[in-house]
C-alpha cells in the first residue's frame, strides 16, 4: 500500500508541471495567433459610403475590405476573415460572407 502511494505521488508531481506550463502557454498562444491575422468572425450590419463598408457589432464599428460585400449592404451579416493593417488603418480583411438576416436590427 506504501508503495503505491509512492508511485501514485510521484506521478502527480510528474505531471504536474506539465499540466501547468499547458495552461500558462495557453492564454499567450492565443495571443500569438491573434497577433499572426488568425482567423475570426463578427456579426453585425453592414453599411457603407463612397466604397467603404463598415461592420457595425455590438462592440463598436470595424471597417472591412472583401469580395461580395454590396450585395449585402443594410443587411446583418455574418463575416469571417483577418485582422490587418493597410495604409495606416487597422481593417478587417474578409474571406467569407454569411447573411443573417435581410435587414439590420435598430
């Protein structure tokens, strides 16, 4: 019985510190691949004036660069894409258009 509480400690402490460093690398991996363009959605409705859409979220308004967007103007809109910077503004770079609804909620 000894014995086994031995080896079951030993394990734990084995472990251990690989349970942690996978949990402190995780937050900092996330923001690596943020910080790299990696992949996201928004949802909001789209608008635009003189060529410029803009994606308004519930978290603020984003400007957006991507095929197929007139077509979807005045109506809420699932986007994914990435996160770039282009002449100084920070845009967000659309590869995928999904509508949500025909019109935009007040």
């Amino acid at each position: 019985m000894k014995a086994l509480t031995i080896v079951l400690t030993m394990v734990a402490l084995a472990v251990a510190p690989a349970m942690w460093a996978q949990k402190a690398e995780t937050p900092q991996a996330a923001a690596q691949a943020q910080a790299k363009g990696a992949e996201q959605s928004l949802t909001g409705c789209l608008a635009s004036q003189d060529q410029t859409f803009t994606l308004k979220t519930s978290s603020g308004t984003v400007q957006l660069e991507g095929a197929g967007l007139q077509s979807h103007v005045g109506h809420t809109i699932k986007v994914s894409g990435t996160q770039a910077t282009v002449a100084g503004k920070s845009v967000f770079k659309v590869t995928n258009i999904e509508m949500v609804s025909a019109t935009c909620q007040s």
